[in-house]
C-alpha cells in the first residue's frame, strides 16, 4: 500500500494547514471502506431510538412515568450514546460504512483519488473529499486543486449532497459550488445513500462532467480576477460592498443598489470613485482589508494588486478567521453563510473585473 504522503492532498512549506485540520484525516485511495473510517474516526454506527414523554405536563423528574412518542425518535451514536437529534417515523439512517462505500465506488468512475475524509459536530455531517485529476496554475506558482466534496449527514430532513470545491494550496481556501450552477442540472442529491447500482454508476459519469464543466469555468473567472490589477481603494470598496454595504450606501447613496449591476461594478472599479474610510467598516470587513497584504500568497503575482488576491483575502478570512470553533466556520463555508458570502463576493469581483481598464 502506498505512503499516505504520495496519496494524500498534500500542502507545500509555503502552505497554511488546510481548514479541515483537526476535523479530518488524509485517507489511502486504495483503502477499503473500513480502513477509510479508522483513519477518519468515523467507525462507528448510529440508531433510530424511541423517545419518551412525561405522562404529567412540565415534568422533568426522570422518576415520572413516561410513554412512548408514536411520530418522534432520537437519532443516536452507538459508540458514545450522544444524541445526534430528533428523527421522523420513516427516516431511516445511512450509516457511515455506507457512506464511505459508495463515496469511493462514485470516485473511482470518475478516475477520482480518495482524498480526506472527517465529520463534524461531533457526527452529524461525515463528509470526503476526493480529488479530481485537474489543477489550475496561475501567475507566480499559485496552484487551485479540484475536488469532488461529499457530504452524508445524520440530520433529520437533510439528504446526501455532492458539490464542486476548489482548494489554493497555498493558503488552504475552499470554495464550493454546488453543482445546480451548471448547464446540466441540478447535479447529484437523494435523500439516502442507496445501492451502487448501473444508475448510480451513471449519474457519477454525469456529475464528473459537471465537476469538469465547473473547473474550466473557475479556472477561466480565476485567470480573469488574477489579470484584473486594482488599486487599494477599489479594493476596499469591493470589499465594503460584499460585507459592509452600508458603507457604499452612504458613499454613493440610497439608490446605489437600485442600479443594474453592471452600473454598480463600474462605480467601485472607478479611479474617481470616493474613497471608503475603512475606520468605518464593520468589524469583519475592517478584518479582511487587513488580510489583503498579509494572507498567505499575499506576495505572489496572481495576488498582488488583483482582484484574486482581494477575493481571496475575503476567503481567507470566511475559512480561518470567522466564526466560533472549527466545525462551525467548515460548516458554514462549505455548506452555509459563508459559502453564500464566498459565492456572491466571486460574482461581484467578476463583475468588478470588467469595469477595470
């Protein structure tokens, strides 16, 4: 079997750790399931459990005599009894085996490497990441890799996803797009991990198509932004509009956001434009200005006075700086606000880029 640093995503001495660190492990791509769940944590299993109610309203004396609720049951991880949260009737568990199982039969269509695998709070979203056999190489050695990121969580109401990640080696930013933003659809959901069967097999081959179809659009936008030189106050108003739109409000006035877009760019990409006190952003925003100049790759010519390295620095800051606890801040820059922030703040620099002379 091969050494885990010929296989795993590997992060050169200039690099920041990646954001799932600590979270998750590098995986063998020609482990089994089982192996990959040892090396991740996440050999256990979880259960369905009945729930049970006081029989006397506003009880919480666990001598009470109890029955049994019909509708509701508690999701529970076997190995430590930790509540994972509640479950209806008909929910029925995909356990991680599963998972892992048919992240890898999914992969291997696509000629895919299993990469890193982890969970977060405490079980409820085991996730992989398998990476795809393409990377972008930008001015000054600054390499974007590209990845499949699957996600099964043990949540009530929440179905296996799959969705297209970019990662900077060099600073460990992500990026993940979800596969509904391409031409081919909606890309690959279903509510539990189901048998690898010849239909499976083909949606694979369809959402590798869309994951190839997502990187060449990234890398073409990436190209773009990293070509874009700006100065430090279109920078700054690039970054007011994505995090402090008050702050552009006030500089352009109230009906600033009632122009098209295209309008709106040009006013923040102007060489006219009136400056952004940046004393008067908001605390996160202030934050990212900061970052700008000192991120790692800061230095290198795809970032230095672009509109990448601004974007960047947002991203940066959405991965490693903000929120409370790793498993919050990976949660919501893959999955939640953050990603939407990510994703926004891509299209506006993109929009930004056009107005630049």
């Amino acid at each position: 079997m091969a050494g885990v640093d010929s296989i795993a995503f590997n992060f050169s001495s200039r690099s920041a750790q990646p954001m799932w660190e600590g979270c998750g492990a590098s995986v063998l791509h020609d482990a089994t399931p089982d192996e990959m769940l040892v090396a991740a944590k996440i050999d256990w299993t979880v259960s369905k459990r009945p729930c049970f109610v006081p029989t006397a309203a506003g009880s919480e004396d666990v001598a009470t005599e109890r029955i049994r609720a019909s509708d509701i049951f508690a999701l529970v991880r076997d190995d430590t009894n930790a509540v994972l949260g509640p479950a209806g009737k008909m929910y029925v568990p995909t356990q991680n085996r599963q998972a892992m199982d048919f992240f890898k039969k999914f992969a291997a269509v696509g000629n895919l490497t299993m990469d890193t695998a982890g969970s977060l709070h405490g079980g409820r979203n085991v996730w992989a990441l398998a990476r795809l056999q393409r990377v972008l190489q930008l001015p000054g050695g600054d390499e974007v890799r590209g990845f499949l990121l699957f996600s099964n969580p043990h949540r009530w109401g929440e179905s296996l996803v799959i969705k297209f990640c970019t990662v900077r080696v060099i600073c460990g930013n992500t990026f993940a797009m979800a596969m509904s933003e391409s031409t081919y659809g909606k890309g690959f959901r279903m509510p539990h991990v189901r048998a690898f069967d010849f239909e499976a097999a083909k949606e694979a081959e369809v959402t590798l198509q869309i994951a190839n179809e997502l990187f060449e659009g990234f890398e073409a936008n990436a190209g773009r932004l990293a070509a874009a030189k700006v100065s430090q106050d279109v920078v700054v108003r690039y970054i007011a509009d994505t995090m402090s739109p008050a702050a552009l409000t006030e500089l352009f006035g109230k009906g600033f956001y009632r122009q098209p877009e295209i309008e709106q760019a040009r006013l923040i990409a102007a060489a006219d434009s009136p400056r952004v006190d940046v004393n008067l952003l908001g605390n996160s925003a202030y934050e990212v200005v900061q970052t700008v100049k000192s991120q790692p790759g800061a230095d290198l010519e795809s970032s230095k006075d672009t509109l990448w390295g601004a974007w960047n620095a947002l991203t940066y800051h959405a991965d490693h700086i903000a929120g409370q606890g790793r498993d919050n801040a990976i949660d919501s820059a893959w999955f939640g606000p953050r990603s939407v922030l990510k994703t926004k703040a891509f299209k506006r620099a993109l929009q930004v880029s056009t107005q630049v002379r």
